[in-house]
C-alpha cells in the first residue's frame, strides 16, 4: 500500500490507488458535462464499480449513480453524496488536462468531489469494517438545476433507504486539508424574482399622454434596497440584490413596459416569507402610485441548508479523530456563507450534515494555471488532488463510526 499523505499525520488512512484516483480526477475535469448531461461521467464511475464489483444503480434523476455497500447484519444505513456537474463557463488554465469544451469547466470541484467517494468506495469495498449498509450517492446537476430534488422525485430514498445523509464540498482559501463544520444554517438560500411593470407608452415628449413605466421601475429598485435594513431582523442575515433592468428601445419612445429582476438569499424560510411578501408590497403600490400595474415572479429555487447539530457534532469528532493533536489547527467551525447548495433538499428529508474540506490558496496548481485566483466559479481554478485522501479517508472514517461493528 502507498501513503497517499504528504504529511505526519498517522491517522489518516492508506488507500493503494492514489495515482489511479489523481488520473480520473483529471480525466473527468478535461471532460466536463453540464447538469443532466452527465452520461461521460457517470460512465466513468459506473466503469470503475463495475471494475471494482460494487454493485450500483444509474440513470437515477436522470444522470445519477447510487453505489451500495453493504458488510455484516446490521440494518443501519447512510448515505454519502458527491456532485459531478460542471459549470458553463469557459476555462483559462492551459495545463495539461485543461476543459476539452469550449464553455465548460469544473471550476467548483466537482470532479474531485466524486473522486474522493470513488477512493472512499475501493477502500469500504476491500475491507468492509462496518456493520451496515453505505450507499454512495454520485449525484446530477447541483449547479442550479436541482439534481438532488429530482433523485429524491425519481425515489432514492424509498429505493436506497437510511437513516443520516452527509455532503462535503472543497473550500478555497480554507487552509489545505482543513475541516469546516457548522450546525444549524449552514449555506443561503437561493431565490431569484422578476418584477415586470406595466403602463401606458408613447412620445418621448408627450409624458403627460402616458403611463410611464420606467420611473416607477426607478421607484421600486430603489424601494426594494430598504427591505433587508428596515423589514428583516439585523441578526438574520439577507442579501438582495437587483442584478438587471430592462427597459425601453429607443430614445423617443417611452415604453409600454419593462422588469428588474435579481436574487435574494437568507438563511430561514419565515426570512425568505417576509422578503417576498414585503418585495410583492412596495412593487404593486409603488407601481399603482405611477397608474402601472405590475406582477412578481419569485422563484423560490434552493432552500437553506441546515444541519441538524447531532449528526454535525458526530462529524466533527470523525474530523478530529483525523487529525488528534492538531484538530485545533486543522478542524473548525465555520462561519454561514451565502453561496446556496442543493444538499438542503436531502437534509430536508434526513438528518445529516454538510462540511467543507479546505482546498487551500491555489499554489497547488500546474504550470500554464490562470491568472486568476483558484476560487470556485473563477475560470482559474483547479482542484487540489492532495485532497482525494484526506476526503477518502472522512468518509471512510465516517462510514465506519457510523456503522460501527459489534466487538468480538
């Protein structure tokens, strides 16, 4: 067997197909795949089960793959999930397995995500030390299209049933290989509107004729900044944001119509209540005060994710157990963060808990990296593959805690 860590750390677990792991992570990064598309990727894990004799199931919400492991007698189950969507967007890295498609990139981590359960899977495989079953969750299109609500539409809990749920997702700027745990609120909300306001239009110099939809969009734009400081609480966290106006098409003409739109996020449904009920308020008054009519689109698409506190104080002592003396470097609670995740559908479902995996500055990359940042959703990044065994071995860990078998 190969350490796979660079480091002194003695807890972390030895897992012998390093290179083979590092190999499809990159593999599957040159061959990104946007939510529902899928079917290179989810080849790519089923070849390796298949490989490996892990039985599983695909074409599940779709594109996905449910792996299942089971070991001994016990009728305890959970269940781990990684997502393998990329993101439409076009890479700058110009290193060897660099995006293959214009427009397409892994630029979250989502290749290492599913790599990670991969090596998790051979390892559980090979020595199955639990009692239990395991089911590994390789799941579609997170990137803004749901794919965790249509696997829980398509059955997958009825079908692969258990009793805890469990996600992680790399972290840049998080120091290399450190844990970030949080219970409670963990990630936002993700809700986007469209207000469309309706008058009368006509001559540019005849304003008196019309029914002028733009100052009353002008109106409400600005109405609307004043929801988060006056309507919601200053210790629940919100953000809106007006991201477009659309308007008009000629510099004489006022227009019959026109709508802003944008995105708010929070961290609670009664939060998100108050601001869409109070967005629907101001827009119709403000809009009938100008003699416009006006109709809001609010699109509640991602729910908060909030992990329940037992399952995310079991995680972090798996952490800890990880790392022993330097847990206090290492292991830490993280603050709430506003990007949104749709794990919240599962947690909805089961208890569970969402964590993150530090994926640190970005000295990692290759030679031929961009110049930008290594951020998620920055056409820079790349993930770090010094990750894939400290991920492997969370899971693993957890796996075994969790499942735990009998003494003797």
């Amino acid at each position: 067997m190969m350490i796979l860590l660079e480091s002194p750390e003695r807890n972390m677990l030895e897992i012998k197909n390093f290179q083979e792991m590092v190999d499809v992570r990159k593999d599957i990064h040159a061959h990104p795949e946007l939510a529902y598309e899928e079917n290179r990727t989810a080849q790519v894990i089923c070849g390796k089960l298949k490989e490996w004799g892990i039985p599983y199931e695909a074409g599940i919400g779709k594109t996905g793959v449910v792996a299942t492991i089971r070991a001994g007698t016990s009728d305890k189950a959970i269940a781990l999930r990684a997502d393998m969507d990329a993101l439409p967007m076009q890479e700058e890295n110009h290193f060897a397995h660099r995006s293959q498609h214009d427009g397409k990139m892994h630029g979250c981590g989502h290749d290492g995500h599913t790599t990670m359960l991969l090596a998790a899977a051979h390892y559980l495989n090979d020595t199955r030390n639990f009692d239990g079953t395991v089911h590994l969750i390789f799941q579609p299109a997170e990137e803004g299209a749901a794919g965790a609500k249509a696997m829980l539409d398509d059955g997958l809990l009825d079908r692969f049933p258990c009793e805890a749920i469990f996600g992680m997702h790399n972290w840049p700027g998080l120091p290399e290989g450190a844990f970030g745990y949080r219970s409670g609120p963990l990630m936002a909300s993700s809700n986007v509107f469209k207000i469309t306001v309706s008058g009368k239009g006509g001559h540019a110099a005849a304003p008196a004729d019309c029914a002028d939809p733009v100052p009353a969009i002008a109106q409400i734009a600005v109405a609307l900044q004043t929801i988060v400081s006056r309507s919601v609480r200053p210790i629940d966290p919100a953000v809106l944001s007006i991201t477009q106006i659309h308007t008009g098409s000629a510099n004489n003409v006022i227009p019959d119509s026109g709508w802003l739109g944008g995105a708010v996020r929070c961290f609670s449904d009664d939060v998100i209540d108050i601001m869409e009920n109070r967005m629907r308020e101001l827009a119709t008054q403000i809009a009938a005060s100008f003699g416009c009519t006006c109709e809001v689109d609010f699109d509640r698409r991602y729910p908060p994710l909030v992990n329940t506190p037992d399952e995310t104080e079991f995680c972090r002592e798996v952490m800890e157990s990880l790392y022993g003396d330097r847990s206090a470097d290492m292991v830490r609670e993280h603050v709430q963060v506003m990007p949104s995740e749709d794990f919240s559908f599962f947690l909805r479902e089961r208890p569970g808990s969402y964590v993150f995996l530090g994926n640190g500055d970005g000295n990692h990359r290759e030679p031929d990296h961009g110049l930008g940042p290594c951020m998620l959703h920055n056409p820079s990044y790349d993930f770090n593959d010094k990750l894939i065994p400290i991920g492997a071995s969370y899971w693993i860990r957890l796996t075994e805690t969790y499942l735990a078998a009998k003494a003797g």
